[in-house]
C-alpha cells in the first residue's frame, strides 16, 4: 500500500483533505543536482542507465515532496525502439536524421519487441518503485501518436509543424499507417510499464493544439483514444494535450480518469468544458512560478478555490521552466499542502 | 471611392453577395516576385523605401487578386523608432542586441515623433495608395503592444516568453510603463497611417496566447483597447489576438470592428463566443493550403458555410507558409469568388 495515495484518491474521484501536486518536467534541469547528473551524463545515458533514471525519478521528492514521481525518460526512446533514429543536441533539442516523410520510409518503421528495445525502461521503474518504497505513486508516461509523428516526420522541433501536417494532408494513407503504428507500440509500451509497477500513465500531447479540431479528432484524439480504450482496465490514464481547450468536450467522454489543462484554460472554463465532474489537472503558468513566493502562495490558493479540492490535481499547465529557483518550486508545493489548514 | 469595397462594407456589417478574402502575410515569402526582391534587397531596405514597399503591397493584388492590400512592412518598425535597435537575421527573425529589462532601460526609451522616425511608412502608405487606384482598399497594421514587449524584453523569438513574463510579474512598474510608451507611440502611428491614406487597421497579437486569461487582461487586452478606443472614430479596427480564444467575449464587446480568429476555434465556438453578430476574420489552419486543391475548395465553402457569408472576412488563421505553392493560394482566393454561384 502507497503511504501517501493523494493523487490516486484524486484519479478515483474519492474526497480529499487537499488535492495532490506534481509538476510536470519536475524531474528535470530547474534542480542543481539534476544538472550536476547532466554534465557527467549524456541524455541518452541517463534514459538508458537504470540507476540514473531512478536517482533522477527520486529527486523531486527528496528536494521539493511532490506527491507523486514520474519516471524520468523521453517521449522519443518510444520512436528510437521503432527503428527511427533519434539524437539529442543538448540545448537544442530532439534531432532526427532520417525523417519518415514516405510510404516507403514508414514500411521501414517497426512494432518493436518492448522487452528487448525497451526493457531498461522496465527496469529503471522496478527500481524506480523500490527506492520509493511506497512513499508516493509513481506516474510513467508516453507522447502522444501525433506528437511523436511529428518527431517523426519534422526531424526537430518546429514552429508550425507544416512538413508533418503537409504529410497528413497530401498522403493521408501512410500519415494514418504510422500514426497507427506508434499506437500499437505505444499500448505495448504502457501495458509493459504498468506491469513493471507504474501507478498511472500519462500521456503528453504537446503538439495537438496546432491542429485544427477536425484535424485533431482525425490525426491526434482517434490514437489517443484507442491508447486510453486499451488501458484503462488496467491502470488510471491521464491526458495532457497542450492547447486542446476545443477537444476538452470529447475527451471528458472516454476512460481517461483525468485531463491535463494548460494555464489559457480558466479553472471554471475547464470545468465547464468537461462538464463539470471529471478529475483535472494543472494548470498554472509555468511562467508564474518566476513571481515573488507571496504571489505563488495566493495564486495556488486561487487555483485550489477555482478548481475546487475535489477531482482536482494542482500541477502547472507545461513543464517546469529551467530558469526557476527551487525555493519557489517549493513554495508551490507547500502552498497546496497548506491549503484549508 | 473604391471599387471593391467588400472588406469595408463587412467590416461594417452590411449584407454582401460574398465575404471578401486576404491572407495575413500575403506579401511575403510565398510569391516568387517577393523572393526576388529578397534577394536584391535586405529586409529594412524594403521597410523603408517607399518604392520598393508598395511594390511589394501591390503583389498579391496582382498575382492573386485579394479583396484587400495590406501595406508591407514589419510590426518591429515601431520599437526601432522608439530607441529600441532592431535587427533582422534573415532566416532567423528579428534581434535586439540590447533588450530592455530594467526600470532604467524603461526610461530609455521614447516616444517617438512619428513623422521624423517613420515618415517613410506614411510614404509607402500614399505611394501604395496610388498604385491601387482605388481598386481595393488598403490596410494598416501594428503589433499589440504586448507582443512589441516580448520583442523588446527578449531580444528575439522564444518559445514560452518566460523572460518577458518574469519582466512582467517581478517588475510589474517598469513592465507597465514600457507597455504604455509602446501603447501611446502605436496611437500617434496608427493615426498618422489614417491620415495617410490607409482604410482600415490591424493590430496583431502574436503573442497573446502564451498568458492566462488574467494575465492576457492586464498585460495584453487593457493597451489594445486603449488603441481601439483612440481609432474607432477614425477608421475601422481588426484585431487579431492568436490563441486568444479566452478573452473573445471580452474583445467583441469593445468598440473593434472586427475580430480574427484562429484555426483552433472552430466557426461554430467563433461565433458563440463574440456573441453572434460582431464580424469575424479567419480561419483556416495556414498548412491546410498545402492540400491539394480540391480539398482546399472543398474547405473554404464548408468555412464560408459554417461563419456565414455576411460580418465575416474570410481569412487563413495565421500568416501564409512561405512553402505554399502560389496556385494554392491562387484557388482559395477563386473559391470565396465562386461562393454561392
């Protein structure tokens, strides 16, 4: 049994004392000793090497007691394990150097064998959860189909992500072929990691909220709804999509037992949107938490009052910004264990 | 008078036969005649001789026969003539060697006389309107003073304006004052492009949609309207806040003319949202032009159909990719032509 079940209260819809608080990329460069791990290790190391992951898993919990860990990994070791080759230019970004932008070169993409390409994910969470020792739960995680086609087929980062779009649009059928198959190796991914001991998934669609909602429904929410249908007997799934206020309707609809909103969604817009009853998580600016800590304090109270306590997840709306200083990411923290005492 | 009035008569919402159509950055990099020039000229060259940008303006009346001109030149104008140095990377983006980030760097900076500093904009806008000989009317434009503030503050493009926002939340006097000069020196030019001839303006915020709804009010909307109050009088007024979904019923109760729209809002959420009857511009996701042209036909009339053809300007959701192939662009413009005939 979890010492500290918050957050699976939360994703049960059961009620609380205070909602539980995570934040996203809390395992990542805002913390010294992450960076310190970051100049003796290169990222792919650090994914691949079991006893680093979990080391950089557990440190958000000695320095700042989130209420839950989530596994450190990548979204792209998912395309690397299907035969995409991936790099990462530390400071710049994700670099593929063969994009997949053919029928051709998508029949060279792969459903790998999780064990055998991914099996050092498998192992970073078992140890992962024996350094916790049932402490909090541990989250594992996966980028959404659309997300990582995008990855896939720009071979970077992008503004506008046209050369992917441009792939759906002018050659639908092998857009939809490698999209389904990300999926497939997506399911076999998280159904492996819920087996190695995960307390809940979280899907990232960090890239949904450039399309259009047609768009989305057809290119994004279809891959991710089949990922959440084939999971969610087994474990509680989380969607975050990054800008998919237009999609809150639909998604509020399916398994998932709660929804990431991002800062441009109003607590009482989110609520109204998922129809008032679903668990949601978020959603403050992660920019926000550059403010004086007074200001954190009042904004997380606002936050909790807005979304109110219940079915609710304080997180940020992205991923924690390199540039804040741990004393305020702790003050965030604080803040909503604080709350109504 | 001017012959095709479309635009102006939607804009004052009177019943047309069809909506009129333009692309934001429709002279720009998609036109071979704009590539050219590109090469023989760098990119404040172009800003500033009146010759070459009216013959930039011109091009896409030419080659693909927009209801509308919009004058060429850049929103970053406005902070070099404020004692702000602006410098253009091609390829890169704008760069501002030294970004303004203090209380005392605030105070640097002027507001400008807008005939001595940008004369050569009310220049271009005179020569422009020559040219058109009344054929269509001609619009003017401007950033949003906060997206002028992201520029200034951040010295180039970001991805989440965090020091900007940091500016903002930790020196929030200093930020408000930059914010104000920026807001009074874009009333005195955008009345001077009044009297200059243009019909009509825009005021673009790019950046809008990187706040939370309360942050959007107070660093974002509350110096638009400031604007739009000052011009309503004088001419009509767009504004195009991207991402800015949120505060759509907070803009259509001001005195604009219009509001632009992005591809993420849906016709059906643009119209609830601005309350039914305030004229809409958008909205089509810009890499949708990279279909082929039957789908993109296909899409304009579903679009014309879902805003309706009266108070609405049709319009991409964003500016036009430079990758669009010219006839691309030349069948959207033909399949507003063709609506309802």
């Amino acid at each position: 049994m979890i010492k500290n079940d918050l957050l699976l209260r939360a994703l049960n819809n059961e009620t609380v004392n205070r909602p539980p608080v995570w934040m996203m990329r809390q395992a990542g460069r805002f913390l010294p000793e992450f960076r310190n791990l970051r100049d003796k290790y290169d990222f792919f190391t650090r994914c691949r090497t079991p006893e680093l992951a979990a080391e950089i898993t557990l440190m958000p919990i000695r320095a700042i007691h989130t209420d839950a860990a989530i596994l450190f990994s990548d979204i792209l070791v998912v395309p690397q394990a299907m035969n995409i080759e991936v790099q990462m230019k530390e400071d710049v970004g994700p670099w593929l150097p063969n994009p997949v932008r053919s029928a051709k070169a998508v029949e060279q993409v792969i459903v790998p064998d999780i064990q055998e390409t991914l099996g050092y994910v498998m192992d970073a969470i078992k140890l992962s959860k024996e350094m916790l020792n049932d402490e909090v739960p541990l989250i594992g995680f996966a980028g959404s189909p659309w997300t990582i086609f995008c990855y896939a087929v720009e071979g970077k980062g992008s503004k506008s992500y046209d050369v992917a779009k441009s792939f759906c649009f002018t050659q639908p059928e092998a857009a939809h072929a490698l999209l389904q198959k990300i999926t497939d190796t997506t399911i076999l991914y998280l159904k492996e990691k819920v087996k190695a001991g995960v307390d809940a998934v979280q899907i990232f669609d960090s890239w949904g909220g450039m399309l259009s909602p047609e768009d989305y429904t057809t290119f994004s929410w279809n891959y991710i709804k089949q990922i959440v249908d084939a999971l969610a007997d087994e474990t509680k799934v989380i969607v975050f999509a990054k800008g998919c206020w237009f999609a809150i309707n639909d998604m509020a609809q399916s398994k998932v037992s709660a929804l990431g909103v991002d800062w441009t969604c109003s607590p009482r817009n989110a609520r109204y949107l998922s129809g008032g009853k679903i668990t949601l998580q978020g959603n403050m600016d992660p920019a926000r938490l550059l403010s004086p800590i007074p200001d954190i304090q009042k904004m997380v109270k606002q936050m909790i009052d807005a979304f109110g306590k219940d079915n609710y997840i304080v997180n940020l709306g992205h991923g924690i910004l390199p540039s804040v200083p741990v004393d305020h990411a702790k003050a965030f923290v604080e803040a909503v264990k604080m709350y109504g005492s």
